[in-house]
C-alpha cells in the first residue's frame, strides 16, 4: 500500500513538473517573443506615454520677381492644436473653444476624447481670435506659430504665383511646379510628460529647428506685369470681352517678362473664387489663332523659297479648294499685289495659294519645328498641347485652311514662343518662368541658362520676314500697333471661334503677335482678346493694347528711339513712384498723377477716386497711365492683411506698406523693425496707419 502511494506521488510530482516546466517555457518564449519581436513596438510606445511632439512649420521660401521685389512672402499666424491625454474635461473644453472657433461642440468633443498624441483643432487663425484661446488657458490645448503665404500685390500674376493650402504646400502656378524647393523642412518641439501627464522639469525637452525653404527668382519683372495687367484691366472694360490674354518674353534668353489673364482672381483669398478662374488659360487654353498664324506660313515659303517678296498674286475675293470657296476678308479682293502685300493685307486668297505651294510635307516640318502639337515645357501647371491635324490625315484643304490660321489650334504660349523664335533670328528657345533659386545665404541653388531647342530658320532668312512684318505695321493692318520713333513688327488676327456646330456667328477671338525694335528684338508680345463686344477685328482693338503695352515697356527698358528725327530719352531715372490717389476728387487725383509725371485714365463716372491700378507705391515710366476708379474699388476696403515688417530697414517697410495702401508710423528712424502695432497677419481698413519700431 505504501509502495502504491510512493509511486502515485512520484507520478504527480514528475506530473506538477512537466506543467511547471510547460509554464516556464510558455514564459520564457512570450519574454523572446516581446524581446525579439516587439520591442521596437514597446519602446515606442513608452515614449508615446511620455513624449509629445509638436510640430514647427518651416518658413516657406519667398517669391521675387527678376530685380528681387516680394511677390509672395509667409507671415506668421498661430494655430490651435490639442493634446487629449492632457484634456481633463473634454465636454468643457469643446464648448468653450467651440464659441471662440466658430466650430462644431460635438465634432470637437469626439476630437478631443480620441485616443491620439497630438491633433490639429484649427489652422491658421486671426490673431485677435489666438489671443482669446490663450487667455483661457485651457489644459492640453496650446498655441504653436505657422507661416501663411501672403502675397503683397493682391492679384498681380495670380496666375504665376499660384496659391497654398492649410499645410502650406504649393497648389497651383510657381507654388506648385517649385514646391520641393519652396516648401523647407518642418521641425518640432518634444516634451517628456509623467505618468500623470505633468511636465517633467529638466527631463528630455527637445527643439529641432525647422530649415527654411529655398526663395525662387522669377523671369518676371513686377513693372511690365502691372503695365500689362493695366492694359488689360482697361480693354475688358471697353470690349467687355469675355476674356484676355497677354504675354511679354525676351526673345534672347526666353523669359517670360509678363504674364496675365482677364479674368483673375486674388491668391490671397482664392477660396472665395470659382476655380474656373484659377485657370490659367496663357498656357492651358488652346484656340484658332486665325491670322496670326500666318507668321508661321511666312516663314515656311520664304524658308523653301516658295515665294519672293516682290512676286505678284491676284486676289478676285476667293480662292475654290476641292470644291470649298475660301473667301478673302475684304469683299471683292485685293486684286493685283506682291507677296508682301499679301502679308501687310492678311490676304487669305494669296496665302492660300503659297500654303497649297509649300505643300503637307514641308508646312508639317515648320509646324513641328515651331513646336505646335506639342508641350513648351514651360514651368507652369497644367499646360495643354494644342491640336493638329494627323499628318497622313490631312487634304489640301486642311493645308489651305492651316495657312490662314485655321484647322490649328495653337496656345498663347506657344504662339508668343514662335514669335520669339522669329524675332530670335530663328533660334527656337524653351519659354522660362523661373530665373534661379537661392538659398536662405544667397548661395544659387539651381540656375536656368537660355534653353535651345532647335534652329527653325536660317537667320539670314529671318531679316527678310522681320522686314514684311514691319511693313505690316508700317503700311498694313497693323498700323495702331505703331509706335512713334520705333520700329515694330507683328501681324494682326481675327478668327471666329468654333463651336459643336461649326463656326459660331458674332464669336470672335481678336489678336496681335509682335516684337520690337524690329532690327533687334527686345520684347516679344502676344495679345488674345477673347469675344469681344462690338469690334472685333484685330486690327482694330488687339493692335492698340499691343502699341500701349509695348511703349511704356520700350521706355521702361531704356530702349532708345531709333528713327529720324525723334529725341532719344534722358538716360537718367525714366520711371516714378506711383502716388496714392485713393479718396481723393478726381480733379484732385488727376492734378496729383500729372505732378508726378504720369497720365490719369478716368473709369465711371464718380466723384471721388475709390480704386487705382497700378496700386499706390509702384513704379511706372514717366508718362505712364493710372487707370483710376471712381464707383467700385477692384480690392475691397478692409481685406487688406497688415504683412509682417519685422527685419526691414524703413524704407523697405515705407514701401511695402505704401504699396498696400497703408501708411506708416515710424518710432526710431534707423536700424530694422523689431515690433509693430497692428500685428502681422491682422485685417484693417486701407488707409490705417501702421506703428512700427526700429531700432
């Protein structure tokens, strides 16, 4: 019996040992398991339990245009964020942030219960709104800075700069194709909490600074953008045409002097605009350029030696092309005329006749060449390719219809680029938006020479084609593209625009393409005005705003007159500060441009100036227009955003100021500003005066 009971205990002890031994290996792996398998999760969770991180913008870089004048800057504006371990009581909390926020209690509340490290509640606010936040002290809910891009000039080249979402990344325009060097590193702050979700004193606080983003120079200059969105301004409202377009490039190096579209809306507030007008219809747009494009089949018969200048054509009013009438746009015909007739004329007949000479072949090769049917690759978004007739598709009446500029849809901004390439003598260059990109040191970054892309024409053959182009202007439809004391060049167009059902009636796209000094090309331009009210004809409202734009240009760029007869400008200062005349009567107004050298252009009927383009602090040439509102001011009073002074000398804050309608108190007159009252980033009426402190 005994035996029997040693051997049951040895049985339940080898037993008691075999559970033990199961238990220990059941631990044992469990412990290789967290050890081997999730430590980096365990650690990283430990410091989630005591670690907050919070985020630090980096400083976007600045946007300056080609003499290094601001188009786009960052402020600093304060954002509202969270952290729920801290948050004692949710319900509380989210009802008072709520009714300062203007946000939704429930939606808050269910934010501030999750379970999370960090969260935003609200970017980017007022600073009025920042200060009652934290005035209230709440626990878990703090305050951290962030940059909001500010862009000085309201809406001059929107459609270059682009604009910015909430986490400051590029959306459209330069902000978006330069994003990557814009946009900087961010950085953060981290701070080591107990257990119980205190602040550790002296425990493991850290600061990784942000690195500020790269600042990109621009091919733009900001005083041939506000001649030409000037202009623009003034021919929407005497046209009031639907929309408008004009481009200015140095057809030397390819950059892009201007840029702008009517209509356009303010990058500032973009929001609060249709995105339809974030278009950018300069490069995405494309249309039938109608006899503008006839500079293309110049080029090509006078490149083939199709045709000579002096060789005779007969117009009698139409031209039969497989069984189609082309009709000539002047009833009757020209009649008997030389070549270059045919092109001071825009004869469609004449034209008809040297495209059908030139052949598929040959035209397609200049086509190509010129680049249409393909992208410019130019540094902006969104950009279209225009549309072609398949080659092995196209009939002689295709060839005869893309010789007037028809059957061909082209963009502005690769129309503008063929120009130049003319005007180039020949040497096709790839349009440029972008001059070079600094670093925070001045260092450059990245640089962008002139862009070759190929030889279009033989530049002995490009003098002749000058030559007929000026003629044009001289002698042809294009004489109110003249400019006294200057040679100019360039062709007018008058396209009827198609729709689903063929061509649409009282639907015209009116135009000019040009360069000067025809001799030796500075400025290439492009004018579209898009269905115009009333005239349509090239000719007669495209080629004025061509000849307006390009002589304040001319005169800004210290371009001499070149022909008899005519006094060459003073080679001092050729151009003024812009005066504000906003408020004042408009004989007061005027009275006050005309001191300063420049010429007032009256719009309504009012009697006290409510709005001015360009803005007060601008520079034009001497004699350049105002244009001055007297009903409706274009940016409205009290949207204007106080922009950040800090580090600027006086003058520089004067100006920047001065350029947004605001006024200046200065405390101290010398060294860089350190504080100023009303706060960056704050609203105010134009016209409030700025307390700011130098020292």
């Amino acid at each position: 019996m005994a035996s029997v009971s040693h051997v049951t205990i040895r049985k339940r002890v080898a037993c008691l040992f075999l559970i033990i031994s199961v238990i220990m290996m059941g631990l044992i792996g469990r412990l290789l398991y967290l050890q081997l398998y999730k430590s980096a999760w365990l650690s990283e969770s430990a410091v989630d339990q005591r670690i907050r991180e919070i985020p630090v913008e980096a400083k976007r870089g600045i946007i300056y245009d080609r003499h290094g004048r601001e188009l786009a800057v960052s402020v600093s504006t304060e954002s509202v964020y969270a952290i729920p371990a801290e948050i004692r009581n949710p319900e509380e909390t989210a009802a008072r942030l709520a009714a300062i926020l203007a946000l939704d209690e429930d939606n808050l509340k269910n934010k501030l219960k999750k379970r999370q490290a960090f969260t935003w509640i609200k970017r980017k606010i007022e600073p009025e709104t920042a200060r009652q936040v934290q005035i209230l002290n709440l626990p878990g809910i703090g305050l951290t800075q962030e940059g909001q891009r500010y862009y000085p000039h309201d809406n001059l080249a929107a459609h270059i700069l682009g604009f910015n979402g909430i986490d400051s990344q590029g959306l459209d325009g330069v902000e978006m194709t330069f994003d990557s060097y814009l946009k900087g590193r961010s950085g953060s702050v981290v701070i080591e909490y107990d257990a119980r979700g205190r602040e550790i004193p002296q425990a493991s606080h850290r600061f990784v600074p942000p690195i500020e983003g790269h600042n990109v120079y621009l091919t733009i200059d900001v005083v041939v953008q506000q001649i030409v969105e000037r202009e623009l301004e003034r021919v929407m409202k005497e046209t009031q045409a639907k929309a408008a377009t004009i481009i200015a490039i140095d057809p030397r190096d390819g950059g892009i002097l201007a840029l702008a579209n009517r209509p356009d809306y303010n990058p500032n507030k973009f929001s609060d605009f249709s995105p339809k007008l974030w278009r950018n219809i300069a490069v995405s747009n494309a249309y039938e350029p109608g006899s503008t494009f006839k500079i293309v089949t110049t080029s090509a018969v006078m490149s083939e030696h199709i045709v000579k200048p002096e060789e005779r054509f007969f117009d009698p009013g139409e031209v039969e092309v497989q069984g189609r009438n082309i009709h000539c746009w002047k009833h009757g015909g020209h009649g008997s005329q030389s070549f270059t007739e045919v092109v001071q004329n825009s004869c469609n007949v004449g034209f008809v006749n040297v495209g059908l000479r030139l052949g598929r072949d040959s035209f397609y090769r200049y086509i190509d060449a010129f680049g249409f049917g393909q992208h410019t690759n130019i540094d902006l978004p969104g950009e279209a390719k225009g549309i072609t007739i398949d080659r092995t598709k196209a009939t002689p009446i295709n060839i005869a219809t893309m010789s007037i500029g028809q059957s061909i849809a082209v963009t502005p901004i690769q129309l503008v680029t063929a120009a130049a390439a003319i005007a180039n003598d020949g040497q096709l260059l790839r349009p440029q938006i972008v001059r070079e990109v600094k670093d925070k040191s001045g260092q450059i970054i990245r640089g962008f020479q002139p862009d070759v892309i190929r030889q279009v024409l033989d530049p002995a053959m490009t003098k002749q084609v000058k030559e007929i182009l000026e003629s044009v202007v001289s002698q042809g439809t294009g004489k109110n593209a003249y400019i006294e004391g200057f040679r100019i060049a360039g062709k007018t167009g008058t396209a009827q625009k198609v729709g689903a059902g063929g061509y649409l009636p009282d639907k015209y796209v009116a135009s000019f393409v040009g360069f000067a000094p025809a001799d030796s090309p500075q400025v290439a331009m492009l004018v579209v005005i898009d269905e115009p009210v009333g005239l349509y004809y090239g000719g007669q409202i495209a080629a004025p705003v061509f000849g307006a734009v390009m002589k304040d240009v001319l005169q800004y760029l210290k371009v001499s007159p070149q022909l008899s007869g005519i006094v060459k400008p003073s080679s001092q200062e050729t151009h003024v500060l812009v005066p504000s005349v906003i408020n004042l009567n408009v004989p007061e107004a005027i009275k006050e441009l005309e001191k300063a050298g420049l010429v007032p252009r009256i719009e309504e009927s009012g009697d006290r100036i409510a709005d001015q383009i360009p803005k007060p602090g601008s520079r034009m040439p001497t004699g350049g227009g105002v244009l001055l509102y007297t009903m409706t001011p274009r940016y409205l009073a009290g949207e204007v955003t106080v922009p950040d002074l800090a580090g600027r000398p006086p003058r520089e804050a004067l100006d920047m100021l001065a350029e947004l309608g605001l006024a200046i108190n200065p405390v101290g007159n010398s060294g860089k500003a350190i504080k100023q009252d009303p706060l960056p980033g704050s609203k105010v009426l134009s016209g409030t005066t700025i307390t700011t402190y130098f020292e």
